[in-house]
C-alpha cells in the first residue's frame, strides 16, 4: 500500500524521521533490495523496511543528472502529526556524524492513517550515504530510525541510467547533460524563485490548484535560456505561471561545468504545487 502511495505523490519530496535524545530504533528492510521507477516526470528509488510502528519507505526523487539539489522522500504508517508542519531534521552516518541538517515538510495523510515527510538534499549527500552501512534520520518530535542501506552504490547507478533515459525523452542531447560535473551555482534556494505571490488570479478566483512540472535551460554565461512545461497541472494559467515567476527571478552566480572547469549549458527540474490558502 506504502508503494502505491509514494508512486502517486511522487512530487513531493521529503527527508527524516526522529528526536535527539531517544536511542534509534534500527529498521529492517522489507524489500529483497531497492526498487527503480520510472514515473512520468521523475525517477523514483526507493527500499520498503519494517518498524515497529508498520512499514517505512525511503525513496530518492530526481530527474536528470547534474541537477544541484534531489528529493528524499518518506512515506510511514501511523499518524504523528496531524497537520502540516516544518520541522528541523538530520542526516548522520557512522564515522561523519552528521552529514546534512535542513527543514523538512510533514504532511499528514489521515485518510490512509499515514504521515509523509519531504525536502530536499545537495546531490553529493547521496555519495555520502551510498559509502555508508546505514543512516539514521532524525526529525524534531519524531522517533529517531537508523536504515542499513546496502548495495546503495548499484542502487544510484540505476538511478542514473533513469535521469539519462529520462533526460533523451525530453529531447535534451546526450553529450550536452553528461558534460555536466558541476551544476550552475544559483544566487538564492531555488525555493525562492515561486511564491504565493505568483498564483495567478484567475485560478484563485476559480478556488483551484494543481501541480506543473517544468524544465529549464541555463546558457553558459548562467542565464535562464528558456523554460517549458513537462508536465501539466491541467490548467494554461497555473503552468505559465510557473515558468513566468522562474524566468522572472531565478539567477545563477556560475553557470554549470564541465570536467575541465569550462562553462557549459545545462538544465534544472522542478514540480510545482499551486495550492488554495
């Protein structure tokens, strides 16, 4: 049930579950190994495991290779929270401590009495985790769990054969995104490039909402080239908003590069989710 649930709300994108001064209580995977999906939008990795509170699934979203930022995700049965929060959370493995600390979202789903838990990480945490026996994730007011991860390392190259094959879809040329081995650099957290502000107003008199997935180009001098729609919400206002407040604010401070330091265009992802206040 856990799987059908995360496959279908893919687009969020999430982090870690626990509190700080309670012992961690070890999962136990569920799964014979991690499982690769290729979702519309999206690849999707992710490993089931068994806990005392019934299943957790722990996933890692993205969708082409030499994007800065990618999605863990956590979908657990139970409810501990009954409404939307954020919360401070931690990533820690043996021998590093702690390797990324950062706010995640929780949303509870009280129709399937399950709690989903998003944000977003640096790429390079994903190098970390793979060299790592397990990890334990912490989230203020949650329990703490430690997950042996094994195998991780396989596991991430599955995960990019599905951003190459996910990225030839789009029409983007193979030899443009594999050049790419540092991303563009943005001035602020690509949070910040759409607000509430940008909701366009006749979706808000319409009492409607909806979730658009768009790409964007970033040229070599590290400017928006172009951005377009990969996924529609369904409605033409809330998916050219979207791309309109990217154009409109995003700015990079370098553009990506390649393996010798020289400047190269490259691409960037995101979903957004226009939701009523």
């Amino acid at each position: 049930m856990i799987r059908a649930v995360i496959a279908a709300m893919s687009w969020l994108v999430l982090a870690a579950l626990a509190t700080d001064d309670a012992a961690a209580e070890h999962a136990v995977p569920k799964s014979p190994g991690w499982q690769i999906a290729y979702e519309e939008d999206m690849c999707l990795l992710s490993r089931a495991y068994a806990t005392k509170s019934g299943e957790l699934v722990f996933g890692i979203q993205s969708t082409m290779p030499g994007t800065e930022m990618v999605g863990l995700q956590i979908a657990t049965e139970g409810m501990n929270s009954r409404q939307k929060a954020r919360q401070l959370a931690t990533i820690s493995v043996p021998g590093q401590d702690q390797v990324w600390q950062g706010e995640i979202t929780i949303w509870p789903v009280p129709k399937l009495k399950q709690t989903l838990i998003m944000g977003t990480v640096p790429r390079t945490l994903l190098t970390q985790i793979a060299a790592a026996q397990e990890v334990t994730l912490a989230v203020a007011g949650q329990e703490r769990v430690t997950l042996p991860i094994s195998a991780a390392s396989q596991a991430l190259k599955a995960l990019a054969a599905c951003e190459a094959d996910f990225a030839k879809m789009l029409g983007i040329d193979a030899t443009q995104y594999l050049n790419v081995k540092t991303p563009a650099e943005p001035v602020k957290s690509v949070g910040d490039w759409i607000r509430f502000e940008d909701y366009p107003k006749s979706a808000l008199q319409a009492g409607v909402g909806g979730a658009v997935s768009i790409l964007w180009e970033i040229d070599k001098e590290g400017k928006i080239a172009s951005c377009r729609t990969i996924r529609t919400s369904g409605r033409e206002d809330l998916d050219k908003a979207a791309c309109d407040a990217l154009m409109r604010r995003a700015r990079f401070s370098r553009p990506a590069l390649d393996a010798a330091g020289n400047p190269v265009a490259s691409y960037g992802t995101r979903q957004v989710v226009w939701t009523m206040p």
